[in-house]
C-alpha cells in the first residue's frame, strides 16, 4: 500500500467512523443529520478507491484521479447551488482535487518505472 492509499483509507475510515470530528475540524462545526450520510458515503468510497487502486498499475491511479476529479466538479456544482454548504462543498472540492493530483501523478511515476 503505497503513501496515498494509506492516507486515504485513513480519511476514508475517519470520514465513515466520525463524520462529524472531520466536518469539525475542517469547518469549525458539527454536521447535520444529512451531511454525516454523505460524509460516511464518501469515507466508504475513499476505502473502497483505496482497496482498489492499492498495488495497482497506472491505469488504476488514473481511474482513481479521474473519479476524484469527477468529485471535484460536483462538489464545485453543489458551492454554487447551495449556499448554506458553500463552505464544506468547497473545501471537499479542495481535497478531492489534492487527491486527483496525487492520483494522476502516482500513476505516471509508476507508468514511467514501467517503460524503464
């Protein structure tokens, strides 16, 4: 399991375990009852990216950092739409393009040791 994996189950599980200690710290409030549901989504999806992309090839990383991407835009879509979760949507955006990058560059290193 590479660093990113293991960053990301950590988040995933922190997300999916504590909802509302990871709403709390990154935005200085307690989520409400419809946030936790998402956020405990999103953790189970960040464990099952992880299980899925761990010790696998490029292809995998950028699948990975394709549907971060994806999440990114969404979350983007949701800061314009509703202004009362402008906040979290945004820094959820943040950190779904953070992992994109990570993804997308992970699996470029691991294509490029391949073609050595």
């Amino acid at each position: 399991m590479s660093p990113l994996e293991f960053l990301r189950a950590g988040y995933g599980a922190g997300e999916l375990l504590a909802p509302d200690a990871v709403e709390g710290r990154l935005l200085g409030h307690a989520a409400d009852h419809r946030s936790k549901v998402v956020i405990r989504i999103l953790g189970a999806r960040h464990l099952v990216q992880a299980a899925l992309t761990s010790g696998r090839g490029p292809a995998a990383h950028r699948v990975g950092g394709t549907v971060d991407l994806i999440h990114a835009v969404t979350m983007l879509a949701l800061a314009a739409a509703d202004r009362r979760r402008r906040r979290a949507a945004t820094v959820n955006a943040v950190l779904a393009l953070v992992f994109s990058a990570a993804e997308f560059t992970l699996g470029s290193t691991l294509s490029h040791r391949r073609s050595q």
